[in-house]
C-alpha cells in the first residue's frame, strides 16, 4: 500500500486577512482578554498585527497575514489535530477560495493556533 502526502499551498488575501481578523475578533473574548486589529491596514508594509491577551497572564500575541496563512496550512495539512467540521470549513475556504467559510469557530480554531500551535480553548 502506497501513502501519498499531498501539501495544500494558497495564499489569503488582504481583504481575506482583514475578515478572519475581525470574524475572531468578536468570538475569542471567552479566552482572551483583549484584541485589537491595527488601523489602518497597509499590505505594503506587512504589518498589520492583531494583538492578543490571553487570560492567563499578560502575555501578547502580535499576528501578522503570514501568521493566519501559516496557521490555516497547518490545520489544512493535517500537522495540527482540530475538530473535523472545522477543519472542513477551512478546506472548503481554501479550495473555493472563498473565506466566507471561515465562521466564528474556525477564525478562533486559527487564531488559537497562530498563538499556541495548537486549540487550547474550546
């Protein structure tokens, strides 16, 4: 029996960026305590961060676009073990390109792993 491993690259958007960010803005207040997307967002300087306190400390979490790509190819390339459904929903977002797909669950799902490398909460 052969094994194929099989890489999904993609690339967000700016705009796909920007919705993640403010889709995870209004569903991780149960674990972190504050989250702020730097405005205005400017894709020629790379440095729109959405800035993350979690609950446990005063620990910050800056995230960039590359940060929310990287985390959403781990989930999609099976390196980090999510719920199934969610990781479904990124799949489709990733295969249709279309990142309405990204609900309030799969938005903490990467935002959670952007920070930790894994789904602590939930």
């Amino acid at each position: 029996m052969t094994i194929a491993t099989v890489q999904i690259d993609f690339e967000i958007t700016d705009t796909d960026f920007v919705d993640i960010l403010e889709t995870a803005a209004m569903c991780i207040g149960y674990w972190a305590d504050d989250c702020e997307i730097a405005e205005p967002y400017d894709s020629t300087d790379s440095e729109t961060e959405m800035a993350l306190t979690c609950e446990e400390g005063t620990q910050l979490y800056s995230l960039r676009k590359f940060d929310i790509q990287d985390a959403m190819g781990s989930i999609a390339n099976g390196l980090i073990t999510i719920d199934p459904s969610i990781k479904g929903d990124i799949l489709s977002a990733i295969k249709n390109d279309d990142y309405g797909y990204i609900d309030g669950y799969a938005a903490d799902a990467i935002i959670q792993v952007a920070c930790f490398g894994e789904v602590i909460y939930g």
